[in-house]
C-alpha cells in the first residue's frame, strides 16, 4: 500500500492477478471525505478483497495477489 497521498484529480487503483477483481476509487469522490479518507477506504477494500479472494479458497486468510497503484495527479 502507499503511505503517500496523491493530489485530488488521482485515481486509486487495484486488480486481482487470482481472480480478475479489480477496483477503483477516486481521491476525491464527491462524497465530502477527505483525500486520506479516500485513501484509507481504497487500501481497506483491497485488504479485505486480500483476504476473500474466492479464487485462494473458501478460508479467511488466503492472500490474493493484489496490485494496488494510484494513478494520476501529482504526488
């Protein structure tokens, strides 16, 4: 995961190499959330998604192979 924020107009993204998942937020969602907040649901998403992938098995805790960029704007 990033531990630096990206500015505004970028775009969080994720994919699943295990099972084609993939998953984009914007760091600015129009939902009055701040751009670390954004952030911070996009890394937890992924986690879990981590964590679910159906593709690793049925148990918790199977690790998924997640890409996990932030794309556009300046850092």
């Amino acid at each position: 995961m990033s531990s630096h924020v990206l500015a505004p107009d970028g775009m969080l993204e994720a994919h699943c190499d295990d099972c084609d998942w993939t998953y984009e937020r914007s760091l600015e969602a129009g939902d009055d959330l701040s751009i670390e907040d954004n952030q911070e649901i996009a890394e937890r998403v992924v986690r879990n998604h981590e964590y679910t992938c159906k593709a690793t098995g049925d148990g918790w805790g199977e690790t998924a192979t997640v890409a996990f960029d932030g794309v556009g704007g300046d850092s």
